[in-house]
C-alpha cells in the first residue's frame, strides 16, 4: 500500500511539473505572439521593419546585453571608418607636422573604435554629430566658412583691384619720374659730352705734355751729363776759367753756353789722352810678343828695338789743337737750351689740366627723402604684408574650424545627457508612441488627447509634418535674422567690387596717354693754327664741338591698372555657403527632429517615459484649462459680459441680420468658427464651440445654464481624469 501510494504522488507530481511546462510554454508562445503582433512605437522602427529582414531588425533593437561581441567588433570599426573621415576632414587640412598628425589620426581611431565597441552613449553621441552640424551649432561652424568665402571671394578680389591701382599710381609715378629724368638727360646731354671730352682732351693733352718733356730729356741728360772726360780735370778747368773771369770782373756763374763748350773741350781731351794710353799699351804688348818670338837674347832686343818708339803716341795731341777749334757747338745753343728747357719745365709744372666730373644722387621729389627703388619697394613690401595677412586669417580659420569639431561634439554630448536626465528636454513631438496611447484610451473609452486643441497646437510639433510648427517658427525668424546681416555684407562687398572694377576698367580704356619728344643740338668751334698750341686747344676747346638729335616715344599703357572681374564660379563660392546657411535656416527645423529618433533609438525605454510623461503632463494642462475656461465662462455669463466680445460680438448681438455674415470664434479655444462649430440654441445666448471642446464641455453651453447649474457642472470637470500609464 506505501508504495501504491508512493507511485501515485510522484506520478501526481510528473503530471504537475508537465502542466507547468506547458503552461510555461503556452505563455512563452502567447507574449512571444504578441510581441510579433505588437506595432512598432516608432517611425523609425517602422520603415525599417518595412525595409530590412526581421533578424536584422531584432538585431537593431535588441538589449543590451544581447550581441556583446559582434556589437563590440561592428562598433569598433564603423567608429574607426567614423575617426578615419574626421581626420581628412578636419585635422589632414591644418598646417602641422606629419608626426602630429599621424599621432592625431591613432588618437582618434583608438577612441571611436573603443567608445563605438563598449558605450552605448558614445554611439549615440557620434550620431548626433550629423544633426548637430546641420542645427543650430552647425550654423556656427557653417558662419566660419560663409566668412571665409566672403574674405575669399569679393573682399580678395577688391583687395587684389586696389593693390592694382596702388600699383598703377606707383607706376605712374615712376613713369613721370623717368620722362623727367630722360628729358633732363636729352637736355644735358650736349653738355655731358662736352663735359666728357674735355677730360678726355685733358688726359690727351697731359700726354702730350708728358711726351715733350720725356723727348727734351734725352737733350738735357745730354747737355747736363758729365760722361766722357775726367770730373777731376773737368773742375779745375772750371776753376781756371771762373778766375779768369773774376780777374776781369765778370759773374763768375758759368753759362750753359760755356758749361757745354768746357764739357766738349774736355771730352776732346779725354779722348786724345785715352787713344795715348791705348797706344803705350799696344807698343808694350807687341813688345812682349817680340821677345816671345825671338827668343836669342841680343838678336832680340836688336830687332825689336822699333816697338820702344813710344813718343810716337804723342802725336796724337796734334789733335786736340784742331778739336778745341772746330768744337760743333752753336753759338746760340746755350741760350735756346735755357729758354726751352724753361718752356718745358713750365710747361710741366705750370701747365697742368685736371678736368673732374662729381655727379650728385638728388630726390626724386623735392623736399621729400626718398628714391624710385624705395617707392616700388614700399608699393611691394605694402602688397606682400597685405597677403601675408591673408595667409594668416585662412590658417585662423582653417584651425577653427578644425577646433568646432570639439565644441559639436560637446554640444551633442550635452543634448545625450539631456536626453536621459531631463524629462521635459526636448519633449514637445507628437510621436507614434503618443498616438498609440491616445488610440489605446479611445478604444477604452478614456479622455483622449488627440486631436489637439487651437492653444494646444503651438506647443507641440509633429515629426513628419512638413510645415515649421509653433516652437520651430520662433528658432527660423532667428536664424533669418542672424543670417540678413551677413547676406547685406555679401551682396554690398559684391556690389562695391563690381562697381570698382567697372570704375577701374573705364578708367584703363580711357587713361592711355602717349608721350613724344626731340631734342636736336648743333655747337662748332673752329681753331685756326698749325703749331702746338694750336693743337693743343684743338685738341681741348674742339671737344665743344658736337651736335646731336634725338626723338623718344613712350606710353603709360604698361602703368594702367588691371582690374579683374569676379568669374561666375567666383560668385557661386561665395554665395554657395550663404544660400547653405539660409537653407540651413529652414532645414534645421528638421534636422532638430532627427536629434529625439537617434536618441530614441539608443534609448528605447527612456522616450516610452518621456512620452507618457508628455501624455500625462499635456492631459493635466488640458483638464485645467478645460476648468478654467468653464468658471471664466461662467463668470462672464454671470456678469452679463459673455456676448459683447469685441466689435464682432458686437455686431452679431445687435444686429441679427448680419450673423450669416459674421464668423465668430470658439468660446473656449479662440478658434473661427466653421461648419463643424457648434451656436448654443439659445436666442438669447449664441454661444459659439468648436466641435472638440464641446465635447470637452460635454455637449453644455455653459453660458446660458441657469446659475443652480454652475456648481454640479464644475464638480463635473474636476472628477478623476485617469492618467495613461
């Protein structure tokens, strides 16, 4: 019997732990179905379960403790494909060292392949980055380009005209200056010549003097050379003639007549005792070679007796009688001597020409320090300074917009944080959640929301709408008004470098200037005369001779300015980025949209709460207004003032025969009148509603009840509303 009884409770418990399992399992099968059979809450959500397979849209909106490693690894590269775009976009442009940007490159791929590969917030927030340019922040770092492409465009274009121009004028400065100097060197030009060959004809006329002085040296070196007899001797036959004229009471300076008779007689004397001594040397030679060659003693000296007839060398003094008498000396040599050696010292010493030319560096203008190269200098140096300032501001620029990426990425940081920490952030859509909750009450026969009421509408926004909603239209009329002044600057520095380059074109058409002008010249000076002064002036005063003429042609065509248009391409880079940045006026409005989906989709469960929390909260703010519209509509009533609202009211109280004509609005909401509106029955009252807040009053026209009513119709509205959860 135990076991019997044994057997039954463990088969009673098999059977128990089967019906739970099946139980388990039908439960399972239901939520699994109904899961299946639940709609999408999202528009998102919603196109791509329309779009994709079912796994890769559970893969999607799976949890996230769900696909840990192949989310890891997908995350890690799509974030490095992610910091490999932000990096040629916006570090690869910079002016940096190759090794910094290589760093920068392996920074940035290692933080977006690990914030991709583990956080989910990081994911979330490298998304917003796109709605994030395009918004509101994106105008920012478009504002950097659109002034780039302003400087760029007309405001370097005018740059460019105006350092043409300044160019120009210094060009034509410099023109005049070389007119004037070329005019000045045509003028002076006979001059300069005359100039130049005076130094030449006195460097010809030195010479000329150099040459008979260096010919009369030969002369004086002979009349004054002591060569060819004895000093000695010489001396003392000056001696004896100084005495003899002393003796006769004569100046004892000897003449250069006597000086050169003496030195003549002397040198015959020289003469006729050398030829003496030549001769005993011979006689004594040849008597020694006698002897040599006669070598027996008394023989020898016999024979050779002859050649000890030395006297006869005496003869010879003969000479000196007829030398001294026919001495080939001039009477008048000496006193020529004298005076042209006079002449040629004079001439050497006192006649001296030295002809020098100084030339003199003046200023251009007269009262100012500065020169033609110092001008083209300034002109350059000014034109480099204002392009190297160019170059500056385009690296400014470029760095900032680099650095924009960092205040973005803070910017969708903080929408992110936002998001998960304020409920009320950016929780104004009417999104497919909201509808279905609102569906989900109509269906239950609860109090619904939708559609909304004419106040109501300002408030919210509906996602797919293509119109610029209640909080969107403020942010727009910002947007254009910010971007007004920049557009008046672009079309106005447009303006102005047409208008200029069109000023400077008519001014190159209608400035050419051609400049001609002759010189001619003609000076002759004759010198008459055969003899050395003749020659030497011919050779000094006939360099006045000249005559030239001279024709110069130039123009100022190389000095007008070049002026440049701006091509159509030009003008399509610089209003490019201001037609984006108007457009981005208006396409914010949607982009701002994008920023809640994205969230959204990373953050599933907190936008259920956000929006139920908008439900709820939009349900509260209408159940007061509700009430406090119908006390203020009881209040009126009762103070006889409900009818006569404005003009109109007015008109339709007092004049029943113009109410088909006049179109009143809701008493409630404000709202026109339409063919759904709802006019209280009453003659007296003419109440107007539209159809939703009539039902919100529930079908009572509260203007006209009786005053018992009052109480028990405001006990009504604040019943219990019943709250979405």
């Amino acid at each position: 019997m135990g076991r019997s009884r044994s057997r039954s409770g463990a088969e009673r418990e098999a059977l128990l732990k089967a019906e739970k399992n099946e139980d388990v399992e039908k439960r399972g099968k239901e939520e699994k179905a109904k899961a299946k059979a639940k709609l999408p809450n999202t528009s998102l959500k919603r196109a791509l379960t329309f779009l994709l397979p079912s796994f890769c849209v559970r893969y999607l909106w799976s949890d996230a403790t769900e696909f840990r490693y192949s989310k890891f690894f997908l995350g890690a590269g799509f974030g490095g494909l992610i910091a490999i775009g932000l990096y040629y976009a916006l570090v690869d442009p910079m002016s940096l060292y190759e090794s910094h940007k290589i760093r920068l490159l392996y920074g940035l791929f290692g933080i977006f392949a690990v914030g991709w590969g583990l956080s989910l917030h990081f994911r979330c927030v490298s998304l917003l980055l796109i709605p994030q340019i395009l918004s509101k922040e994106g105008r920012a770092y478009l504002l950097v380009y659109v002034l780039a492409s302003i400087y760029a465009g007309p405001v370097t274009n005018l740059q460019s005209n105006l350092d043409s121009v300044v160019k120009s004028v210094g060009c034509t400065v410099e023109l005049q200056i070389n007119h004037t100097k070329e005019m000045w060197r045509v003028a002076t030009a006979p001059f300069r010549k005359v100039i130049e060959d005076l130094v030449r004809g006195g460097k010809n006329f030195n010479t000329e003097v150099k040459n008979v002085s260096n010919k009369f040296t030969a002369v004086r070196d002979m009349v004054t050379s002591e060569d060819g007899f004895d000093l000695s001797k010489e001396k003392e036959e000056e001696r004896k003639v100084v005495e003899r004229r002393t003796m006769k009471k004569k100046t004892p300076v000897l003449s250069t007549q006597k000086m050169f008779e003496l030195k003549t007689k002397m040198r015959c004397e020289y003469v006729v005792e050398g030829a003496i001594q030549r001769c005993h040397a011979w006689f004594d030679k040849k008597y020694d070679n006698c002897l040599r060659t006669i070598f027996i003693p008394l023989i020898s000296h016999l024979l050779c007796l002859p050649m000890r007839f030395k006297f006869l060398c005496y003869l010879t003094r003969l000479m000196t009688k007829w030398c001294k008498d026919r001495i080939p000396v001039a009477g008048n040599f000496g006193q020529t001597y004298d005076k042209i050696n006079k002449s040629v010292i004079n001439l050497t010493q006192s006649f001296t020409t030295e002809v020098s030319i100084r030339k003199k560096e003046q200023s251009m203008f007269v009262g100012v320090n500065i020169s033609k190269a110092k001008l083209s200098d300034d002109i350059q140096e000014a034109i480099d300074i204002r392009k190297s300032r160019f170059n500056r501001v385009v690296a400014v620029i470029q760095v900032l917009v680099s650095c924009s990426f960092i205040f973005l990425f803070c910017s969708a940081f903080s929408y992110a944080n936002k998001y998960n920490v304020d409920i009320c952030h950016d929780n104004i859509y009417i999104t497919t959640y909201f509808k279905q909750i609102d569906a989900r009450r109509k269906k239950q026969k609860k109090r619904t929301l939708l559609p909304l009421r004419n106040g109501e509408i300002s408030g919210f926004i509906f996602p797919l709408s293509p119109k610029v909603q209640g909080p969107e239209v403020m942010s727009t009329v910002l947007s254009l008004i910010q971007t007004l002044p920049l557009a008046m600057l672009l079309f106005i520095l447009c303006g102005t470098d047409y208008i200029l380059f069109k000023l400077f074109n008519l001014i190159r058409k209608h400035s050419f200037i051609e400049y001609a002008f002759s010189s001619r010249h003609h000076l002759e000076v004759d010198v008459g005369g055969a003899g050395l002064l003749a020659k030497l002036l011919r050779g000094t005063i006939g360099a006045l001779n000249t005559s030239s003429e001279m024709i110069v042609e130039s123009n100022n065509l190389h000095c007008l300015p070049k002026s440049h248009a701006m091509s159509s391409k030009d003008y399509l880079l610089a209003c490019l980025p201001m037609g984006c940045l108007f457009l981005l006026s208006f396409i914010q409005v949607y982009v701002c949209r994008l920023r809640r989906a994205v969230a959204s989709f990373y953050f599933p469960k907190r936008e259920k709460r956000r929006v139920l929390f908008l439900y709820n909260e939009t349900m509260r703010k209408r159940i007061s207004f509700i009430s406090f519209q119908r006390k203020r509509i009881m209040r009126r009533a009762r103070m006889s003032n409900l009818v006569a609202r404005g003009m109109v009211g007015n008109l339709y109280h007092y004049f029943p025969f113009l109410r088909r004509f006049l179109r009143r609005r809701c008493m409630v909401c404000d709202r026109a009148q339409s063919k759904t509106s709802w006019v209280c029955k009453t003659s007296s009252c003419g109440a107007v509603y539209c159809a939703s807040c009539w039902r919100d009053m529930k079908r009572f026209c509260f203007a006209c009840m009786p005053y018992e009513g009052f109480i028990s119709a405001d006990s009504d509205s604040e019943q219990d509303p019943r709250y979405a959860n």
